[in-house]
C-alpha cells in the first residue's frame, strides 16, 4: 500500500478541496467562512506534518540527541491560529451587519437587492 503511505498528506488534500468547494459553491456567507476555516485547518495540518521528523526529539542540546524536530512550523501554526480566529471573528461582525443591512445572509439576494437599489 504505497498510495496510502502518507495518509496524512490525503487527509490535508481532502480537507483543502471540502473547504475550497464550501468556499465557492454555496451562497451562504456562514457557510463561506466555515468553508474557509475547513480549508485553513487544512493549511495547519499540512505544515505541522512537514514539521514533524521521524525519530526526531525537541531541539535540546545534549550528546545524547543527534536528530531534532525543528520546532518553527509549530510555533508558525501558533500565530496563524490566532490569525485565524480574529478573522473569523471579523467575518462573522461584517456578516451580522449584512444581515442587518439587507435581512438576507444569502449572496445573491445581496446581490439583487444591491442592483435594485
């Protein structure tokens, strides 16, 4: 079973297009930006995997280790995370008002409402 040696890796490529379709295929804004966490996830899976080496222990200097898992990817991850969050946040706050605004959540109510203005 070759193919399914990276499993992993299959798992982030299925994660990345179920967002990526979710992002693109549906009119709802709610589900656009759950859409675009999925596909986010799917980014921090994939460099988490990348940052992780076999056999591989925290970069502690002593005799003992000789092979070390670098620990930048995860740290990166951190901050995205954070990223993350504070624009899904900002996302929902602009959705809220849209929905204030128009009383639809759907694009292309949206979108006929904008033209008929």
């Amino acid at each position: 079973m070759q193919i399914l040696g990276p499993f992993n890796y299959w798992i982030v490529i299925v994660l990345m297009m179920l967002g990526f379709y979710a992002l693109i295929a549906r009119g709802n804004l709610v589900k656009k930006i759950v859409g675009l966490n999925v596909f986010q996830a799917s980014v921090f899976l994939l460099f988490i995997s990348m940052g992780k080496v076999s056999g591989g222990t925290a970069p502690i200097l002593d005799e003992r280790f000789t092979i070390y898992s670098n620990p930048l990817p995860h740290v990166l991850i951190l901050t995205a995370i954070v990223v993350g969050v504070a624009t899904t946040a900002l996302g929902l706050a602009i959705i809220v008002r849209i929905n204030e605004a128009y009383g639809t959540l759907e694009e292309d109510e949206i979108e006929e409402r904008d033209a008929g203005a």
